[in-house]
C-alpha cells in the first residue's frame, strides 16, 4: 500500500529535500509512524501530545484531516496526503 | 433600490442560480454575487460594520488613523469607508499581491506598507502588530480577530441566503479570515438542521509556505472549527480552471478565489447525486475577476496561468 506524503518546503530537511515521499499506513497515525521511521525527527514536528501540532494542516486527498477523523483517519492505497503550514488570509 | 448613500448600500447582493453547472434539477448551485457591493467584494460587509461597531465603542473618532493587515479587498473596503467618514487609513499589505490592489488603495487615499512576500498575510499582520504597538494612536480593527467580522455575516449574508433560498442545505465559502463561514454557518446552524458548512481554503505555490516555521502558523482568533462542516484545500490550478468554467458556461466573471469556492461547492454537489440527496449548494463569489486581470489569470493555457500565479496571494 503506497501513499503520496507532500511535504512543505520547511520539513524537507528530513526528507533530503524531496516534496513529496511514499509512505504506509492503515491510518494517519501509522503513516506518520512510517515516515519517522525513514525520515527521523518529522514526527515530533508534525504530532505532540498525541495530536496534530496547532499550526500544522495536513490534507487527505485535499480535505482536512481534522474533520475527517484527525490522526485516526483511515487512509487508502493511492491516497495522497499534504502537510502544510497554517497560513493566513483574508 | 434607493438609498442615502453609497455606505448605506452595502449588502442585499443578488443570489444566482447556475443552471448549467448544476449536475440535476434536484442537485443546484447558486452564487452569492458578492462582487455587487459598493468597491466590488465582500469585505464591504464586514468593513463597515468593524468601523461602526468601533465608533460606537468610542476607538474611533474623526481624523483617527485606521491600521489594518490585508492582502487587499479588506483595506479597499475600509478605504471607501474611511474616505467618507474622515478617518486616515494604512494597510499592510503583502508585496506579492497585484497591482490593481494597489491602485485602488492608492485611489481612496489609503497608505500602503509593503510586507515580505514570503509568509503571505502572515507576515502582514505580524509587521501590523508591531506597527500598532509602537503607534498606540493608530486603531487596528484586525479583521482576523474583530467580532464586528463575523457578525456582519451573521446578521447581513446569512439572512439574505436564508431569506433568497429557505431550502439552502450546504454553504460553500473561501477560508482568509474566517469570518464569512463563522457568521454565515452559526446564522445558518440555528435556523437550517442539518445544514454543512464548507470550507474552500486556497492553497498557494510554495513561496508562500516557503519560510514559514510549522511553529509560527498562524490561525485567526476568529477560527471556531466546530462551525464548519468540513474543510477543503484547493490548488491554483482547481481554482484556475473552475473560475474560466464559471465564466464559460455561466457568464460569471470572479476573482480566482471564487474559483476555489466554485471547486469545493461542484464536490459537494456531486456528493449529494451520488447519495440521490437533493441538495441547494450556495457559494459565495467573493469579488469580480477585476483586480487579478494584471496577473494573467484569465489568458493563455491553464498551465501558463498557473505558472504566472505562483508565488502570487490570490485570495
């Protein structure tokens, strides 16, 4: 099972610069366990105290994963999750 | 219609339906024309009631200096604003939004100070915090955290939609500020059961993300995400093709962040056919194609547009 991580610009000193790395997961939990355990130290910038960082968004397939089920959503083979920074608008 | 003045015009925009882009007769999509207020967007709404709940206050008083964090729309509508009513205006505004904003700024007497386009409207309102705290004379309305914000949805847009179209079942807006889908979705929630509310959220090229830290994000005070429904992300090119494909089939000419909007609410329409559930999907069209003409939003391949777009707040 493959699933499309896209990582954002600041994070992809973990990844060796890549935007975007295949991962594993039944869920985002598992997934995030999966990237830390080819990309040390990136799950400690996206989770703390067991829940997404407060200005980290992290989409599946485009729709934000807090509404969704947060790091429980289950993911799909062929899903593409993006992590993003949250900005401002308006 | 007849009023006292041009301020006092604000509002009352007119909801249109899009019977070609509507997937089936019980499945609609209707557009808020937002675009039809007095400098072209929606901001004139919360504009004007920001300024009057401060007057009332007793902040703001003739010849005060209004300070205020904007990638555009926003500063314009106080512009007009603050033009007739006598007070002096400065926007901080990020350097990478397009020149007709400024223009038009520029036309209503407001000052502009530049932010770095790295961060986007981040950044803009950090350098307008810092600004407000060594200018304590200067009255920031802070459109992300200002109550008078959402209110003037809760008590302008939403009624107006409620009224127009009583069998409303989703609401499809852009997510800058918050405040269009925070008054909109509470007055909607109290009144329609079972009613979603929608975010579009735009998702900008990388420039914009570039430098931000994950830990210095920002989120407008405004923000209560119980209000919403769900949240989606669109990409300039979603946004890109949906605001040509409103002007192609519905002769709707709107700024690219419609686009999005028009994006997320077509997805949840569909949704709603694949369930065989009648649906009447209303989205917000935030402010006319007008003020992006400079960026190439509209010529050319998709592709070229979007190249032109990156980098570029569009929102």
């Amino acid at each position: 099972m493959a699933i499309e991580v896209r990582i954002p610009t600041i994070l992809r000193n973990y990844t060796d610069g890549a935007k975007a790395v295949s991962a594993q997961g039944a869920t985002l939990e598992e997934l995030i366990s999966d990237l830390e355990s080819h990309h040390p130290g990136i799950k400690d910038r996206l989770v703390d105290q067991g829940a997404l960082r407060r200005f980290v968004n992290v989409y599946l397939n485009d729709e934000d994963v807090r509404f969704l089920g947060g790091l429980g959503t289950p993911l799909s083979d062929g899903d593409t999750v993006t992590v993003l920074p949250a900005v401002a608008g308006g | 219609m007849r009023f006292d003045s041009l301020i006092d015009s604000v509002g009352r925009t007119p909801l249109v339906g899009l019977p070609r882009l509507s997937p089936s007769a019980d499945v609609r999509v209707w557009a808020k024309l937002e675009d039809r207020n007095p400098t072209g967007s929606i901001k004139d709404r919360p504009a004007l009631w920001m300024i009057q709940e401060a007057e009332k206050d007793g902040l703001l008083t003739p010849g005060c200096t209004i300070l205020e964090p904007t990638s555009g729309n926003t500063g314009i509508s106080l512009a007009m604003s603050a033009k007739l009513k006598g007070y002096k205006l400065i926007c901080v505004m990020p350097e990478n939004t397009s020149e007709e904003r400024r223009q038009l700024l520029r036309m209503w007497g407001a000052k502009i100070i530049s932010s770095p386009a790295a961060g986007g409207s981040n950044e803009a309102v950090r350098v307008a915090k810092e600004l407000a705290a060594q200018n304590p004379s200067w009255v920031m309305l802070y459109q992300y955290g200002n109550p008078a914000n959402w209110r003037s949805h809760y008590e302008s847009t939403g009624p107006e939609i409620l009224e127009d179209l009583p069998t409303v079942t989703h609401f499809v807006a852009g997510l800058g500020t918050t405040g269009t889908l925070m008054g909109v979705g509470r007055f909607l929630r109290e009144r329609v059961p079972g009613v979603q509310i929608v975010a579009a959220e735009p998702r900008y090229g990388e420039l914009v993300y570039g430098l931000r830290n994950v830990d210095e994000g920002f989120i407008p005070e405004l923000y209560d995400e119980s209000v919403l429904t769900t949240r989606f992300s669109v990409g300039s090119a979603d946004a890109l093709r949906r605001t040509r494909e409103l002007l192609a089939s519905e002769g709707i000419f709107a700024g690219v962040s419609t686009g999005a909007a028009l994006h997320a609410a077509l997805g949840v329409a569909a949704k709603a056919v694949k369930a065989g559930e009648r649906a009447d999907v209303v989205f917000v069209v935030a402010d006319g194609g007008w003020k992006y003409l400079s960026t190439g939003a509209y010529e050319g391949t998709l592709e070229e547009a979007e190249e032109r777009l990156e980098g570029q707040l569009w929102a």
